[in-house]
C-alpha cells in the first residue's frame, strides 16, 4: 500500500515501543453470510410431493437440524429432519405434521418463535396471521390452537390477501407481504410474540416493479434487520434492500445487489427466500416445483477478535481471509480506544499465476559488465550476483526493502572458474556451489563465517556435468543435501544427481533422470521448498513445473504457468513465499524487480466498526511486509466504533 506522505516508521510499530498494554487477539471463525454478489447452486434440493402438491414457503429451526412447510391442498404445517444441519439434500420426513384447517384455509407460510414452542402460519383466504403453542418444542404434532390472530387488511384494499409473512428479532414486530397490491406491512405488537396484540404501525414497503415486476411471497430479514432480501419471479433473481433503521419496513431502499436464482430449472417461479442462520446458505421454494433449492451466499472466514479488557494495542498477522472484531469494551459513557498493527499476510504463496509487480526495484551501480546468475538468502535480507568476472558479490538488503541495498562484500573465484555462471548456497549459509560453463563443472566452497562471501575457500571438491550438459547454467539442490538439479542451454534439459554424502559434490553421481520440457535457453532453477514445484528463468518469462512426486525430476510436467518478464536472468523467491524477486541484465535498468507473489488476505471489519467516507482502509501489501496503524473508539459500550486509518504502509 503506498504511504502518500512518504513516511516512514522503522522499527516504530514493534510491540516493545509502546508504552501501554498490549492486548489479546484471538482467533476464530466468523461468517460472512447474505452476500448475493457470490450466489452458487449447490445443486441440493428437496422434492414435497410425497407429503403436499402446492407449496409457498419453507422455513427452519435455527440450528438448521429441521425444516418445515405449510400446504395449501392439505392446509397442514409438515417437519422434516436434515441429518447435515442446512442441508437440503439429507431432509427426510418425520412423519410429524399438524392440520391447521379449523382456521386457515389455503395457509401460504409458516413462522416460529426462534425456542421453538410458538407457531404462526398466514392465511391468504381468510387474511389473517394465526397463532399456535407447542407443548414440545419444534413438535408441530403437539400444536394447539392459541385462540389468537391478527387480521392483515387494514383498509378495504390494503393487507389483502397476505401470502408472506416474517417476525423482527425479539417477537414486537410481524410483517405480511399483500398479494392484492404486492407490498409488505408491519404490524407492531405491545406483547412479544403475541400477535393478537399486533397492529398496524403504519409503515409499509412496496418493493416497486423495478427491479422485478412480480415480487414474490415469502421474504426474509438478515440477522439484525438491516437487509431484506425479496425475490422475484419475473427475472428469478433475490433482490436486497438495506433497511437504515433495523427491523423498520418503511426505511428499505434498494441496494442495486442481486443474486441470480434461476440455475436449478429453465423455468423456474421462485416464490419464497430462507436464509441459514450466519447467511452463508439461501434456500429458495419453487411454487411450480414443490421443491426448495439451496445456494451459497457467503463463506466461512478466520476472525480475530481483539478483547479491549486486556490491552489497548494489538497486532495481527492473517494469513487467511479475516474479520477484524472488538469485544470488551468499557462501558457506555466511556470512551474505550484500541490501536491494532495490521501486517500484511497471505492466503496463497508461491503463486506465479497471480503474482503481480509491487512497484519496488533497485538498479545495482557499477556493476561489472554482465549478470550470469543470481542467489538470495532465504529471509531475503542478503542478495548474492555472479558477474562475467567471475566475481560473486554480496548485497545487504535491510529488513527485506529494496532501497535499502547497499555493497557488502565480494569473492574472486577466477582461481577455479573461468566462465561464471549460476550459484547455490545451502540452508545454512556455509557451503557455496559455483557452476562454470566453460569447464563444464561445479565447484563447491566453505563459508568460515555464515552468508559472508569474502570468508568463503574452495575444497578442492568439484564434480562434472559435462557427460550430461556442456553449458551448465544453474543449479539448485534438495533442502538435505542429498539431490542436485542442473540445468543448461546446450540441452535445455534439467538433471537430477544424488550425493552419497549430503553436500559433498565429489559424491555426486547421475541418476539417469532428467527433465526434457524446458524451453529453449534457460539461465536458472530454483525449487518450491517441498520439492513439488520448480522454477525457471528465461529471458522473457519465469516458468512453473509441477512434480508429482517431490524431488522426482522423472514426475515433471509443465502446466503452462507462467509470468512474464524482460531480460531475465534469474528468479528467486523467499522464504515466505510470498515475494519473487527477479533480477535482470543491467543493461535493462533496474537490476532486481520484486513482485508480490501471493494473493494478499482479505480483511473485513464487523459491522459495528465504522470508517470515514464509509470505506474501510484496504489490507497492507505483503511481500514488504507493511503493517497499517488503525485505531478504534467507542463512547456506547461497543454499540458502534469509529475506526481511523493512522499510518498507512509502515515498515
């Protein structure tokens, strides 16, 4: 994320600086339910006919263990139990039903309080909404007429005909959608849950023919009130508004979200909304098909949750799609404040497919002539160039920022090596392999003090390639020491040699196994640390390979993943995964080019977290490894915070 004041802070986001609290963050899951814009059929439905031929609506137990539906052939309200909680697919008839003919005659939906032990169903023939007690809850076979209704019609045209109905969060508010002017009424009652003391509270809703011409029954709030969704059988399509008070039908506007519903048929007439409790799950009833569908409108994401009694400055790192919680705070009338360091995190790594430039290079000065090859420590914080030379020369990258890198030292290999090209450091930074082309040989070197160049000595150990490759070019080795990689342009091949004493090149012998998918000309390989995938560097292009078997060049395949460069020399990622850096021929410019190399993770915010402008700030970069400073204030007791980007992009 740029920093559009050019403001850096080094080291001044490290926990040990500040001078409060620092607080927990935990980790879990949370949902984010009722997102229409990623609507999917799971292609799971469930057929009524063995019990009713016309069905409007269904609805379910929270926990999403029962399904229920009311008919208007049979006029009788039937449970279903799914064996996978919403699931449409694993329903199975409970043989549990009750008939509600004595006062409902062609009932079109069915409603309960959420324990369970109190029913309503909407009757469109008679235009009431009636009640009913469980004496056990969820067992609709022990339903028994409460004596209690609310008639719907409040003027000689208007609530008629009601064939939708729905109940706000605590029991004060039942709504009817009217099938005479196809608008939604809401009836306040001064009893929870009793409708006989509903009535009408003057608010109304009428959906309009735009989106949808024919809007259908059955309707359904999110979780606090502030979204309806209605869909609509015209262009089949579930339409949301946004509610600016919660629960109140006369302040829905539409939001110009939809989800298209029309998978399950080429001709279908959706006619009522359901939705699982976190919103993750839309189970929409087919009049036509006496059938309910399920869809996926959300997903399943990690939350991290920062408890505000604990600390007042936090830090989290996702490496996953995350929400950001508070929870805590102090008490309304006081203000409660958090600070949270927001690092960069990844939900992918290694992904050439997606990588993309970061904006951040560096052009090596004084260079001597030409780039052959190229090596990074892991961590990133050590650049290693071969040069035409035959000089390896080392760079310190602090805290992994290209504009950082400045001359650290160098090793003249002229002694063994006529014509330098690629080199390998292993893991622990003692032992440096130099590949010359002209002699067609490896030649391996003691590092004295660990990633420093200038102490490294040669062993007097080498091996050849030539019977193999006569213009070796790159090699790479298996993180143990016991496998090696070389690749070259006289054959464009990779071979695969094992070592019998790990790390010690005179023990080298061929495995007969080599790679013969590469392009034409390539200058450097280098391996995804579990040995599944390898990389190499062409001039134009960093190419992935895939192995099936890890470490098995005889398992590779090309799957034609790529990403584009120019004047390529060598490609390296680090230890993360998430940064490549790709270093070019000086003559091009800049020298190395980073580019981010994984999908950066998403980070949402709970809604009660509120950001000027109503845009919350985007997630820092991550192959830099920039953190975001963003603070949180409440004066209600957590009702809602007001969030402030503070620093944007710190190193």
């Amino acid at each position: 994320m740029a920093n559009t004041k050019n403001f850096k802070v080094n080291n001044g986001i490290q926990p040990t600086a500040y001078h409060e609290g620092l607080g927990t963050v935990s980790t879990g899951t949370t949902a984010l339910g009722y997102d229409l814009s990623v609507t999917s059929y799971d292609s799971k439905s469930f057929l009524f006919t063995s019990q009713e031929t016309s069905v409007a609506c269904t609805t379910f137990k929270p926990d999403g263990t029962k399904m229920f539906i009311v008919g208007q052939d049979n006029d009788t309200v039937y449970r279903y139990s799914l064996s996978t909680a919403f699931d449409v697919s694993t329903a199975t008839y409970d043989s549990n039903s009750f008939s509600v003919s004595s006062q409902a005659s062609a009932p079109f939906d069915v409603w309960f309080k959420p324990d369970g032990t109190i029913m309503y169903v909407v009757c469109n023939n008679t235009e009431k909404i009636y009640q009913y007690t469980l004496s056990t809850a969820w067992d609709v076979s022990t339903a028994s007429y409460a004596n209690k209704s609310l008639s719907t019609v409040h003027s000689s045209t208007l609530g008629r005909y009601p064939r939708g109905m729905m109940i706000n969060d605590d029991g004060t508010s039942f709504y009817a959608f009217s099938s005479n002017d196809e608008v939604f009424y809401q009836y306040d009652a001064t009893t929870a849950y009793d409708v006989s003391t509903a009535s009408y509270a003057s608010k109304s809703f009428d959906p309009d023919l735009n989106p949808d011409s024919t809007p259908m029954q059955g309707a359904s709030f999110n979780a606090d009130g502030t979204e309806l969704f209605v869909a609509g059988r015209s262009n089949d399509n579930v339409y949301r508004y946004d509610l600016s008070s919660a629960y109140d039908i006369s302040t829905a506007s539409y939001s110009n979200i939809s989800g298209d519903v029309s998978a399950y048929d080429a001709n279908p007439n959706p006619s009522c909304v359901r939705f699982s409790s976190d919103g993750t799950k839309m189970f929409v009833t087919d009049f036509n098909y006496k059938t309910v569908y399920q869809f996926t409108t959300g997903s399943i994401i990690a939350s991290k949750t920062l408890d505000l009694s604990t600390g007042t400055v936090f830090e989290a790192t996702p490496t996953a799609d995350t929400q950001i919680i508070l929870s805590n705070p102090a008490a309304s009338g006081t203000v409660s404040q958090a600070t949270l360091v927001l690092t960069g995190g990844t939900t992918s790594t290694y992904d050439l497919a997606n990588a993309s430039d970061s904006g951040s290079s560096f052009e090596f000065t004084g260079f001597p002539l030409s780039l052959n090859g190229a090596f990074i420590k892991p961590d990133a914080t050590k650049f290693y160039l071969s040069s035409s030379r035959e000089i390896v020369i080392q760079y310190d990258v602090p805290g992994n920022r290209l504009n950082g890198i400045t001359l650290e030292t160098r090793f003249d290999a002229a002694s063994q090596v006529v014509v330098l090209e690629g080199l390998f450091i292993d893991s622990g930074g003692t032992r440096m392999y130099l590949v010359c082309s002209n002699t067609d040989t490896i030649y391996q070197y003691t590092l004295s003090t660990a990633w420093d160049v200038s102490t490294a000595s040669y062993d007097s150990k080498s091996f050849s390639v030539a019977s193999q490759e006569t213009q070796p070019q790159s090699v790479s080795f298996k993180p143990d020491g016991t496998k090696m990689y070389v690749c070259g342009n006289a054959s464009d091949d990779v071979f695969q040699y094992t070592l019998s004493t790990a790390w010690d090149i005179s023990t080298a012998s061929y495995d007969s196994v080599s790679f013969t998918g590469l392009a034409s000309n390539p200058t450097t390989i280098t391996f995804k640390p579990d040995g599944t995938e390898f990389f190499i560097t062409y001039g134009t292009t960093v190419r992935r390979y895939n192995l099936s078997t890890a470490w098995d060049m005889s398992t590779a395949s090309d799957p034609t993943v790529l990403l584009s460069i120019s004047n390529g020399v060598a490609a390296f990622f680090n230890n993360d995964g998430n940064a490549l850096y790709v270093f070019r021929d000086p003559t091009a410019g800049d020298l190395v080019q980073q580019y981010n190399a994984g999908t950066m993770a998403a980070i949402t915010y709970d809604s009660s977290i509120q950001f000027a402008g109503g845009t919350a700030p985007s997630a820092p970069t991550i192959a830099a490894s920039e953190s975001d400073l963003i603070t949180f204030t409440t004066r209600d007791g957590g009702t809602t915070y007001q969030g402030v980007l503070g620093i944007d992009g710190a190193k």
